[in-house]
C-alpha cells in the first residue's frame, strides 16, 4: 500500500509493508496469510499453575500481547487464547505434600499470574480457558482418536499412536525412525512404542479424576492444548506460539493430535527465546536457582519492585522475540535508564491529550519533520519484519537524537510520533509511566524487607555464636527458623535460607 502526504509543504510517500513471519514449522519468513482476512486466530501456551510466577512465564504472554497490537495495527481482528493449566502432576503433588485443596492451589496462582499480566500492561488476551473447564471436549476428542485408530488404551491409560503420524518429528527436526530404532517399549504398560504419549491417565488413590470409557482418570498435558484451541478457534487457526522449550515434545505432540482430528491444527508456529543470565541459559534444572540470592533474580516481584514492570516489558520488547532474553542486573539498568529517558522526553514535550492510535495508517499520516520520515517508516518496516520489536525502538531513539536539531513545534510533532509508537508496543502514557517507575513500595513489599533484614540479622547472630563456640545458641536458632519452615544453608560463600513448603 502506498501512502502519499504533505508536511511543510513537500510531498513524500510511505509504504505500508506486507507482514513477514518467521515460522518454526517452515524455518523461514513468510508472507502472513491468515484463514479469514478480517481476523486472526492466536493461541499460546499458558502456565501450570502450581507455585509462584518466574520471570519465564511472562515473556511468552507479553511477547505475543505485542504481537497482537500489531496485528490489530495492521488490519485484523484478533483472537487471543493464553490457556491456564490446572491439571497436573506438579499441582497434584504439591496437593499431597500440603494437604491444600489442589482447586485452591490452581485459584491462587491463577489470579496471581493474572494480575502479573495485568500489571505488565498485557491486555490484549481475549480468554484465558482452563483445562478443569474442557474436560468433557478432551474425552470426546480422546474417543475420536480410539475410533480411527490413531489411540489405544494401555495398562495406565490411553495413548497416542506416533508411528501412525505421517511426518512426526517435522517441528523438532526429528526422525519418528531414528526414535524407533533407539527405542524400548515398554511392555509393562503395553504401549506399542516407547515415544507414544498418554491421552488419559488412569487415576491412583487421592488424585483428582473425572469418568470416562476408559475409567476414572485425567487428561494428559499434551491433549489439553489441542482440544482448548481447537474448541475456541477451531481445527485449523493462524498462529500458535510458546516457548522455544515446547517445540518437543509438547507442541510436536499437539500437531500429531491436531492432524489426526482433522484440519491442518495451527497454520504457522511461532516460539520465542528462553531466559538467560549473563549469557548463560537459565533452566528450571539449573542448579544456580538453588541459591535464594540467584533465583529471585527472576522472581517477577523482586523485578518489580526492583525496576519496575514498565521496565520489565521495555527489556523484552528491547530485543527479538525468537533471541534469548538476559535478565542479569545490567542488563535491566540499562533498560531503566533508557526508558527514564523515554519518559523524560514524552512528559516534556509530548502531548498527554492526545489519544492512542489504532492503526499503522494512521501513525504513517501523522505530521512528522520530513527527516524523520524514514525512522518512522524503518519502525513500521521493523515490526512487519517478524515483529522485530527491539530494531523498531531503536528507531524511537534515533528521532530523539534527531528531536534536538529541531525547532520547537516540531521537536512536538516527532514526539507526538514517538508517544504513538509506544502505544502500539504497549508502552503507555507517560504519566502512567512515570507513575509506574516511582511507585512506593506496596505494604507487603515493605513486610517482605523487614523480614529479609531480620533474617540476615539471625544469621549474623547465630554466625557471632558460632565463632564464640556457643553452639547450643547456634542451634537453638537454627532449629527454631524450621520450626517455622525457614532452611539455613550453609555453604563456602556463607549461609543462605529459604522457606519450605
């Protein structure tokens, strides 16, 4: 499409580009073709919600809340379902080991995931479906599965048949033969292959579980995804994403099953990076998180309230969704500091009443100094170039730069452009902004400091009682903090502690 317009008297023109998107499946950009060209369906994998919320639950939701601003930018309605997982072994297990209701546990973490988001300025989620709530849609899927063939019941439960599975393996790059010829089946169980997955688990005592043809059991975690996305968006939508950690053998799973029911499933993948530190990938395994003084780096309150949450979304959107994402201290002063300045420049000379824009037509008709012109045409070209959100900021930075040759009503105009950009990526108002990063710490916050403080006064009593060879004292208090669920642990670089369940 092209646009042609006036600003101070000399005509230009703008193109609005046709959007590319990487996709997984294909290991390559395309031309986005969506089903129905007036609305795009979107599904992303949400959450199991079983213990507090890390910093790696939030990127995929905040990434592709961007994604879907664009998208609407661009033209097209959006549909967009970040499902909650809240049947699982991990929340069963917890249940067990705390005696708490598992309904209970998935509501707490639930809301607080929710709130999470909210907090992040992630709006754009149209349903957030639980897989309590699609339990009689997952048996029905499950019984079409059995009836043509693709599933069998085993000695635990129903399984999924990946032999049958034309191309299996084609997301992960995986052969289904070399998985065969390395393969033990497990004959206890009386699956077929060692790789098919489970559909329906049979329940053992004191386990949640519903009836079935099979008997009392609970879907697996792969069939879930399939039959919530399928049931909101029908067998075939646009655009399914996750992290990069999912391609196998979750999503690789969910195109199996998807196939098998019919349609084409998800049309285009789409995975974003995982967490870092300093350079070094962070895993759930890693044993770093062992160490409080490590893993709250990636506790989502300790980053809020240490940075801010407009911090947090300015750092994930500062680079490309499919890199990985650093989260070590630097990386989020820098991001701070750049968005201070941000914030300092729009509540200086921009214009608080003006509204957010809506679309990428009406950015590019926005009045703008001609030699900022192509920045801003660069930003729109950058978000269509697979929604490459950290070049299209770059862009922003650059109009600052050049915001200080200008003359006054300009340096506005460019400002008014930039302030618009913002609301496209989620950026909000400046005076919310601002707001945002000088928020006082809330009560619990300010709770959660005096304990820290009174914990690290503990252990330096109980650390001047074991130099002076008290040791009844050195024990009392470390057998009296657990007692109360509080662990010391000691190690060459001192003593630590956390709370146990």
């Amino acid at each position: 499409m092209l646009l042609t317009f006036t600003t101070d008297s000399v005509f230009y023109h703008v193109h609005a580009m046709p959007l590319q998107i990487y996709s997984s499946l294909s290991r390559r950009k395309e031309p986005f073709a969506p089903i129905d060209p007036q609305k795009v369906g979107m599904y992303v994998c949400g959450p199991t919600v079983y213990d507090d919320c890390h910093v790696g639950h939030v990127v995929g939701p905040l990434v592709f809340d961007t994604i879907s601003r664009w998208l609407k930018a661009k033209g097209y309605g959006v549909h967009f379902v970040n499902n909650i997982t809240d049947i699982d072994d991990k929340i069963i297990q917890r249940s067990q080991r705390t005696g708490e209701p598992w309904q209970d546990i998935t509501k707490r973490y639930t809301q607080q995931y929710l709130d999470i988001l909210s907090e992040l300025n992630v709006t754009e989620v149209d349903a957030h479906p639980k897989c309590s709530d699609f339990i009689p849609q997952m048996i029905t899927y499950i019984e079409d599965l059995v009836k043509n063939d693709r599933a069998y019941l085993a000695e635990d439960g129903v399984y999924f048949d990946i032999a049958k599975q034309k191309d299996y393996g084609k997301l992960s790059a995986r052969k289904l033969e070399d998985m065969l010829a390395g393969s033990r089946v497990d004959v206890q169980k009386g699956l077929r292959h060692s790789g098919d997955f489970c559909l329906w688990k049979l329940s053992k005592p004191d386990e949640p579980a519903w009836a079935s043809p099979w008997g009392e059991g609970r879907p697996g975690w792969h069939i879930e995804c399939s039959v919530m996305s399928s049931s909101i968006l029908g067998d075939t939508f646009d655009i399914h994403g996750g992290g990069d950690d999912l391609k196998f053998p979750h999503h690789e799973n969910e195109i199996a099953q998807g196939e098998a029911h019919g349609g084409d499933y998800a049309k285009v993948w789409m995975h974003n990076g995982l967490i870092q530190y300093e350079g070094v990938k962070v895993g759930k395994s890693d044993p770093r998180m062992k160490d409080p003084n490590f893993s709250k780096q990636f506790n989502v309150f300790h980053l809020f309230k240490t940075y801010g949450s407009a911090t947090l979304r300015f750092l994930i959107l500062q680079g490309h969704y499919r890199r990985p994402f650093d989260f070590a201290p630097q990386a989020f002063e820098g991001a701070k500091k750049a968005l201070d300045k941000l914030i300092a420049s729009m509540l200086e000379l921009g214009d608080s009443s003006v509204s957010a824009i809506s679309t990428e037509s009406e950015l590019l008709l926005l009045p703008l100094p001609l030699e900022c012109n192509a920045m801003r045409q660069a930003f729109c070209e950058s978000m269509d170039n697979d929604f490459n959100s950290g070049a299209a900021m770059g862009q922003m930075f650059s109009m600052l730069k050049i915001m200080k040759r200008l003359e006054v009503n300009a340096q506005r105009q460019t400002m008014r452009v930039i302030q618009q950009m913002c609301y496209l990526l989620g950026i909000t108002s400046p005076e919310k902004l601002k707001a945002e990063q000088c928020k006082p710490k809330q009560e619990n916050e300010a709770a959660g400091d005096k304990f820290n403080a009174v914990m690290n006064l503990l252990i330096e009593c109980r650390q001047h009682a074991r130099v002076q060879k008290d040791f009844a004292l050195s024990d009392r208090i470390r057998d009296g903090l657990q007692k109360e669920g509080i662990v010391l642990l000691d190690g060459k670089e001192g003593t630590t502690w956390e709370i146990k369940d």
